[in-house]
C-alpha cells in the first residue's frame, strides 16, 4: 500500500462534479498536495476507472463504483485511507401512507446499509 505521500506524486485523475475532492483529501490526510487540483477531468466515475486501468493515473472514488474492474484486477486499490462524504441519501414517503412496498425497500435498504463498512 501506499502513503497519502506516495499518491501525492502520482497524475491525479479528476472527477468534474466533485473538483475539490483530492484536495479534501489530501487536507483530511495532512498532506500539502500543490497539484491537488491538476490533472485530467473525466465526467463519469465509470471513465475514471478507465482511465485510471489504463494506466493514466490514479482515481479518488467511491469502492462500489469500481467493484468489477477491482473483481477483474484492472484496478487495485493503492491507498486505504478513505475520505467520508458530505452528501447524503434519504428515503422519503408521503406523510402518513403506508406502502408495503415502500416498507419492504426500506428493510431491504436498512440491512444492506448494515452490511457495508463506512469509513473509519
């Protein structure tokens, strides 16, 4: 595995609709990262695990969207320190209606929220 510090040297590859993300990063791991915000943007977290298997450089994602190319070894996972998100998700209803399969989804979420490990 590799340090915070080792990543900083690498290309950064960049996600566009989260353009602060390896700089959050860098600053939660206590890293001065100056090309934190240099590198090559990609629009979908699908193009940046093709560009990060095809050797471009490294990619800041979320494990779940890169499970099939880490299945398939495209892609390693090379720092295990992960950044916790500040965005959330939220399953919302109708005040007062009683949906069976509303209330199954909602088990079903609930177990599997249980089941993945969160940062930290």
């Amino acid at each position: 595995r590799w340090t915070p510090h080792d990543v900083a040297q690498l290309p950064l590859l960049q996600q566009s609709t989260r353009p602060e993300a390896w700089r959050q990063w860098f600053e939660a791991m206590g890293v001065e990262a100056p090309r934190a915000l240099a590198g090559p943007r990609y629009e979908l977290f699908s193009m940046l695990a093709v560009a990060a298997a095809q050797g471009m450089g490294v990619a800041l994602m979320p494990r779940m969207l890169a499970e099939a190319e880490l299945g398939r070894g495209e892609l390693q996972v090379v720092c295990e320190r992960p950044l916790r998100g500040q965005r959330g998700y939220y399953l919302v209803t109708p005040e007062g209606i009683e949906r069976p399969a509303v209330g199954a989804f909602r088990g079903w979420l609930v177990t599997q929220a249980m089941r993945t490990p969160g940062p930290g």
